[in-house]
C-alpha cells in the first residue's frame, strides 16, 4: 500500500484517548474510505455519521459507512443548511485543513455545528521538524513530494502554536494538543524528551493532534463571536 493510498483507507485509531464519552453524531471531513469514522463507530454508539471527501472514487467506497456523504470541497459546501447547529458530538478533521485556502474559516463554520460537550479534533503536520528545519538549512532543500510533509497539495504550514489558534479559531477552548504519535519509552526521542524535560519536542514531533470542546451546556458558537484568526 502506498503512503498516498493510506490516506484514504488508513484508521487513524490515534485519535481514541480523545473522542469524547458519548458520539451519537459525527462528521468526518476528508473521511476517505471511511475507516476512521468506522474505527470510532466501534467504540461509541454512533447513531448519525456524515462524511465529506474530494476525491469521487474514496467517496464511493465509503457511502457503506456514513448516514450521509457529500463528495466535493468542504470550503464550498454549506454544511450549515445540510447539519443543524450545536448537533454534532464529533467533528474530524484529520490532514485536512493543511490542504484548504481558507482553513481558519472553515474551523469558524464548523464549531457552531458541536453541540455541547462535543470536541473537534484536528491533526496537522509540523513545520518546525528537525528533519525538515536541517535539509532546508544545510541543503536549501524544499522539495514538494506526492506524500507527507511538503505534500504538493499542501497550501498551509503549521506550529503547535499556529495548529492550536487554528484549532479554536471558532471559538471553542482548547483542550489539549501535542504529539499525535506518542514514542515508545525505549525510543531515542523519548530519551530526549525526558532529558531536555520536553524542550525539544516541537524539533522531534512530526505530526499534531489538537482537540478543542464545546463545554457541557454550550453548544456551537455564533460566527459572530468567533475569535478573529487571520487568514494569511
């Protein structure tokens, strides 16, 4: 299997420790095959999961696994006519909002569709990676690649600062964020880690997750009182 093709049929069984208690509704953008949305199914009784995804033959393959799936850019569709706000318990957005123009806006329109209690969990690569820092450095190396960090397609790079602005730009706090893929204890990075007292995480964490939350009793936010990210 291919680094490309895992990007639509791969689980991402990561995000588990940070689903909330209940997901009876879900949404999945840039949902693939549908294997998260089918890993999370396994593990909450989700009664209502909807999907979005660009690419027509992914979408196809996953219409078994939604309630519903829209196939086109989530930057264009009008989500709030097709999802009730503050309806939602679950929203991913996992290696998506690296691809879009406008990322900021769409987290805005997305949180006003969580409901109370609800979380938004975003995953996004890192920018600031030892590997990426030193062949930029020492070779003046920025190649653009079918996969992975400089993915030709990707139109914005992110910090774990930026990632988690991103993240609550609709105005739901922040929960928690770091390191998507937690290193084994006999790991090197994890010595490292332990030594510098996490002082060189950010140079050695390849990917984030950050996970923002509606509080129990307060549902999805106006666009109006949605904190004001810029876009550029």
């Amino acid at each position: 299997m291919s680094e490309v093709q895992g990007y639509f049929d791969r689980a991402r069984t990561e995000i588990g420790p940070h689903l909330p208690p209940v997901v009876k509704r879900m949404l999945d953008v840039g949902c693939g095959d549908g294997a998260t949305t089918d890993f999370v199914q396994s593990r909450r009784s989700v009664t209502w999961a909807a999907g979005v995804e660009m690419s027509a033959d992914a979408a196809e393959r996953a219409k078994g696994r939604f309630s519903e799936i829209w196939c086109g850019d989530v930057e264009k569709l009008d989500l709030h006519l097709k999802i009730p706000a503050s309806s939602l318990d679950l929203i991913l957005c996992l290696d998506v909002l690296e691809h879009l123009v406008d990322p900021w806006t769409v987290v805005k329109r997305l949180s006003v569709l969580i409901a109370p209690g609800g979380r938004l969990i975003i995953s996004v690569p890192n920018i600031r990676n030892w590997k990426f820092i030193a062949k930029l450095l020492f070779r003046g190396e920025f190649r653009y690649r079918d996969a992975g960090l400089l993915d030709r397609t990707h139109l914005r790079f992110f910090v774990k600062e930026t990632a988690e602005q991103l993240a609550v730009a609709g105005g739901i706090p922040l929960l928690w964020s770091g390191n998507a893929h937690p290193w084994k204890p006999s790991d090197m990075r994890a010595l490292l880690s332990r030594v510098s007292f996490g002082g060189l995480d950010d140079l050695m964490i390849k990917q984030y997750i950050v996970v923002a939350g509606a509080p129990p009793g307060i549902g999805g936010v106006s666009l109006l009182g949605a904190a004001e990210v810029p876009s550029g």
